[in-house]
C-alpha cells in the first residue's frame, strides 16, 4: 500500500442534494485516502444552500481544521456545487492564503441548464 499522506488536511465539499457522512458522492475516496495517511474532513455545508450561504459555512470550517490541525492551509476537494462554494470562499471571501490547492470534480464552471431549469420553473 502507497502512502498518501498529504502536508495539509484535505477538505471534502459535497455538491446539491448530498449530505456530509455516509458514502455520498465520495463513495469508499474518503476512507481509502485515510487508510493512506491522509487527514480527510467533510465540508459541512448545506446541501441547498445558496453559493454564498454556503461559502460562509466553509470559511469557519477552514479555519476551525487549520486551528485543529495546526496546518498553514487546507487541500479542497469538490464535487459538483462544491467547486463553486469553494470558488467563492477562495475569490470572493478571501480565503487563498488558507487554500493549497482546489480540485473540482463535475464542477459545472460554465453554469449548469438543468439548474437554470429548475430555477426558472
């Protein structure tokens, strides 16, 4: 078994509809990464928030593992609506001097029809 394990905490943010626990959209990714060494967190965001709400929401948790885990900064890794939550604690918010890297997973960085569909219904 390789190791994995990663300088800074790695911070799990669910898309729409997926709560945080369980299996969700990570499937066995969480425990696998743990089991390698790695220092894995659920985001805590509401699963229908709004980006914004939601931004919020994970600037405390930022900062709440980067005082736990005494680390300089935190790995994010998104799935879906988690992408862009996380675009907006890092641009918006100002949170990149916290954020060593972002990785987006079916991000839907050009907007999302589906979305707009429901929206407008």
């Amino acid at each position: 078994m390789h190791s994995c394990k990663t300088k800074y905490p790695t911070l799990m943010l669910h898309g729409v509809g997926v709560r945080d626990g369980g299996t969700g959209c990570w499937g066995r990714i969480p425990a696998a990464l743990r089991a390698r060494g790695a220092r894995v967190v659920f985001g805590g965001q509401d699963a229908w928030g709004t980006i914004e709400e939601n931004a919020r929401v994970l600037q405390k948790m930022v900062l709440r593992v980067l005082r736990r885990t005494r680390a300089e900064r935190v790995n994010l890794l998104a799935h879906s609506k988690g992408g862009l939550d996380a675009r907006y604690l890092i641009s918006t918010l100002g949170m990149e001097a916290q954020i060593a890297s972002l990785t987006t997973i079916s991000t839907p960085h050009h907007g999302s029809s589906v979305a707009d569909w429901i929206y407008s219904a």
